[in-house]
C-alpha cells in the first residue's frame, strides 16, 4: 500500500514540503521530504517541535542553524546487482553463514553489542526496550516492510539450527525497494572480515532471487562505507536526520 505523503503550509498556506509520517525513537518523524521550497526551515522549527525530521543536507544544516539537534549524517547507497562485486564466498573456520530464521532474542546480543561506544552509529539505549521496541519491529516487518530471504545470520561453533548468532545482514522489502535495513556483527565474538562476507552472500542471494539491486544507508564517518564501495555499492545521496 502506498503511504500518504503529507503537506506543510507556508505562508499564505502554500505547501513549502511534503513528507511521509512515521515514528523515531518514540518521536514523530517525517522523512522522505520532497518539493523543498522558500520557508520550509522556518515552518519546520515552528510546527514540529520534538519531532525527528529527516531532510536534504542543505536542509538539514538550516535545521541546525536554527538549534536543532543532529541524530544522524547519512549517505544512501545503491547496489546494481549485476555490478556486484563479492569478495569471498568461503566462511572462516567455526562460522556458518545461514538463512536469518532464529527468534529475536538470538539475534538480539550480537545485535546490540554490535555499536559499542565510539562507534558513528552508538546511542545510549535501554537494552529491553531496544529489543522490545527496535529489533522485534524490524524483524517482524513492522518497521521498515517484510524480511526478505535473502536476509542471512553469521552462527559460530554449530549446525545451522545451532550455535551463537554473532552478525547478520537484515533485508527488507521497503518503501525505497529491497533495503539493507542492518548489517551487525558482534566485535568481540567474531573475526573481522566476517560483514563482508555476510554482504558477499546477500547479495549473491538477492541476485538469484531475481532482485536487481538494493540499498542501505551508513553514517558519515562509518569506515563500513568503504566494504560497501568494495563490494560495489556507490553513493546516491546523503541526509540529515535531525530534532526540532
């Protein structure tokens, strides 16, 4: 189903931006805002306090420029599947690379370990909450869309129906299309080198589930930005999400 997009009113009530609504960290967030005019920093600050609002940068640095407060400086990413570049398709000894078919609370310690401090990508989070509120949406297909198949969990020491989930590539059928939602891997439980050969798999299975390529979105600063230009990923835009 298609979302509705939502207009803001500038003054005289002429549409200065339109968005999709959705929620943030508990927050109402708008994003995917397009048909940007005159005004719209202005009637942002003015209209949606406390709300977490994702813009263009240029945007986005008038937003802060008027006190906002920068969550994320994003860059989207696209894959063209038939470019892809795989690095390896061999796991290291002790790891299987397997279908993402375990509950949440499997995932959810590699998951959560997988952004310590100092990362681009920590904040401080309640650890059920995150689970409760973040990891079970997503992988239930309430956050972003569906999961898609081509979703992959990296296990050590077991069989495919066993062992430690230390990492994972989340998949999603999104608004944008097929969405890498996460790529985690835990930094203490699993060698390095191990994200870019969960992505390697992905793609080559998006690719013979006849998808023709996907997205994601990594942090400005995120040295996982260049596994992903290995890989064959290029920049197609950036953004910042910021509060009023």
């Amino acid at each position: 189903m298609t979302e509705e997009r939502r207009r803001m009113p500038g003054p005289g009530g002429v549409p200065v931006f339109s968005y999709l609504e959705g929620v943030r960290d508990g927050r109402p967030w708008a994003y995917a805002i397009e048909d940007v005019g005159r005004g719209a920093a202005d009637a942002i600050t003015s209209r949606m306090p406390g709300w977490a609002v994702s813009a263009p940068v240029d945007l986005g640095q008038a937003l802060l420029d008027r006190g906002a407060r920068l969550l994320r400086h994003m860059h989207v990413m696209r894959c063209d599947l038939p470019l892809a570049r795989p690095v390896t398709d061999t796991a290291p000894g002790g790891f299987l690379i397997v279908p993402c078919d375990r509950p949440p609370a499997e995932i959810f310690p590699a998951w959560f370990a997988a952004y310590p401090p100092g990362h681009p990508d920590h904040r401080p989070r309640d650890p059920e909450k995150a689970l409760q509120e973040e990891l079970v949406p997503l992988l239930g297909g309430e956050e972003i869309g569906p999961l898609l198949p081509c979703s992959v969990l990296a296990v050590r020491d077991g069989s495919p129906g066993t062992g430690e989930v230390v990492g994972g590539v989340l998949v999603t059928d999104s608004n944008r299309g097929p969405w890498i939602a996460d790529v985690f891997r835990h930094p203490d439980r699993s060698p390095r080198g191990l994200g870019a050969l969960m992505l390697s798999v992905t793609l080559a299975r998006a690719g013979a589930d006849g998808l023709d390529g996907m997205g994601l979105a990594v942090t400005e600063g995120n040295p996982a930005r260049r596994v992903y230009e290995r890989l064959g990923f290029h920049m197609v835009d950036s953004a910042m999400t910021v509060v009023i």
